[in-house]
C-alpha cells in the first residue's frame, strides 16, 4: 500500500490500537432530516471531540463542521435515491474524486448492493473508485448495503458482500454485525468495522454488539443512530470507546452511562 493511502488510514484507524471509532452521520443523503440528525451541526459538535473520524456527505461537511476542526472525515461518494423509492440500490457516485481530495478527506465511502437490482453499476462503481482511490493515495471504504431487506444480515450474505467487496479492491469494509460474525471476518481480507443499524432496545444491547465485533475480529464500529438517537449520546460514544480502544466488555461499558460519572478521555488525549 502507498505511503499516503497508508497515512490517510493511519488517521483514523488509531495506530496505538489498530482500532477506530467512527461516527456515521451520513444518513441524510437517503433518508431526509433522520430523527435526533435533523441539525447536524448542533448533533455531532459534542460529539467530535470523541470520535476517531466523522461519516459525511460534502453537504454536511461544508456546512455543518468547521474547516478548523481535526476530525478526520470519511466521505460519503454515492447516492441518488431516496427512502421514497421501493428500491434503493440505484446509487451511482455522486461526488468525485477532485472534490474529496479538495476537501482533503481522510477515505471515501460508497455502498455497494450485493444481490439487488442494482448490484453491477454498484459494484463496478466500487472497482472505478478504486483506481481512482490507488492513483490518488485515497483509500475507500465499502459498505455493504441492504436497502429496506434488513433481514438479509446474515452471516451468509454478509460474508459474500464482504469478500466481493475486498476482491474488487476495497482498503476497509463495513458491514453489519450478525450471529456467526467471526465468519465474515475469516471470509474477508480486508479490516470490517460495523454499522449499528436502526436504533436497539437498550444501551445494553447497543454494547453487546459492539464488544461481539471486537471479539470476533471486527476493526472498530461506523456507528451512528445508536449513539445519536441515545439519550446520552456522548457517554454512549465514550462507552463505546472503552471497547473498541481499550477492551472493555458491555458490562464495564454501561457503568459509564450512569448518571453523574465523569468523562473518559477525547480522541485526542494522550492515552
Ligand atoms: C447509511 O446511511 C450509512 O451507511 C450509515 O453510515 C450506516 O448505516 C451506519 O449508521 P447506523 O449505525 O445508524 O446504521
């Protein structure tokens, strides 16, 4: 791997773990002013001192956090259907190359829909970002969409979109948690983190996911509506943290969200 694609994935992927964690607030693009990310900038500004990297589109990022802020940013590239259609595998990339660079992102992200009707412009969408990605020192992330078909996370499919994912060149994928995780990690040769989904029952189950990924081989988490649709968004994210970073189980996680316990460290302490 090139030396800047390396250092763009050292920015956000915590060189002292080997860990991340990502804040996924890329919703907005699909879904409309999502609940509790109706204003972004008012939503993630406390929470970006504790993240290892903020998830965008260029429309949030040039407007919703400062050009003055460290966070690294991975961003969101495809797009151009909404949660109004039936079938939300119709992304193309919406958001080039030139421009992620000129906003000197960290990685760039894109969907792919394996299985979909869309799955070939997806995919080859994936493999043309890559070349790009290699020529540029810009690495890029899949994430192995599901549209509105949740059930399809399982260990099967996940798998299969994963390795298809990597195959074609990914330098990271992001998929979803499931029963049987270890074995889309073994499947898949490239670092996973893993999205949260729809928002869980309890803190507790938030917790438990997180702390299954790690143990079964996951990188770190790109999280967003379980830590920002919580009640306590920052200690979640803090919770979280301990984790990814320094191996906390869920249950040494959840006595950081009871009330009156002092924060743990930014990202950007020293450790
Ligand atoms: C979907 O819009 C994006 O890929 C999200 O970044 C991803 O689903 C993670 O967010 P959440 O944890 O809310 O599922």
């Amino acid at each position: 791997m090139d030396w800047g694609l390396q250092n763009r994935i050292a920015r956000f992927v915590k060189p002292i773990t080997g860990h991340t964690v990502m804040l996924a607030a890329d919703h907005g693009y699909f879904m409309g002013p999502t609940r509790r990310l109706e204003n972004p900038r008012a939503t993630l500004e406390p929470l970006l001192p504790f993240a290892d990297a903020v998830a965008v589109t260029r429309g949030v990022l040039r407007r919703s956090i400062p050009a003055t802020s460290d966070v690294p940013v991975v961003l969101r590239v495809s797009g151009g259907v909404t949660v109004l259609k039936e079938d939300l595998s119709d992304e193309a990339i919406t958001t080039s190359m030139e421009e992620a660079l000129r906003l000197n992102v960290a990685a760039v992200a894109l969907s792919v829909f394996v299985g979909a009707p869309h799955e070939h412009q997806s995919l080859v969408s994936l493999a043309e970002l890559v070349d790009e990605g290699e020529a540029m020192g810009m690495p890029v992330m899949a994430i192995t969409a599901v549209g509105k078909e949740l059930e399809k996370r399982d260990a099967r499919y996940l798998s299969l979109a994963c390795r298809v994912s990597a195959e074609l060149g990914a330098h990271l994928v992001k998929t979803y948690y499931c029963e049987n995780f270890e074995k889309v990690v073994e499947g898949c040769p490239v670092p996973l983190v893993v999205a949260g989904g729809p928002k869980l029952d309890s803190d507790r189950a938030v917790l438990d996911l997180c702390e299954g990924a790690m143990v079964k081989g996951a990188i770190g988490v790109d999280m967003g509506r379980n830590i920002w649709q919580s009640d306590h968004p920052v200690a979640m994210l803090q919770a979280i943290r301990a984790i990814v970073h320094e191996k906390a189980t869920a249950r040494e996680a959840l006595q950081m969200l009871e009330p009156g316990r002092k924060p743990s460290a930014a990202r950007s302490a020293p450790a």
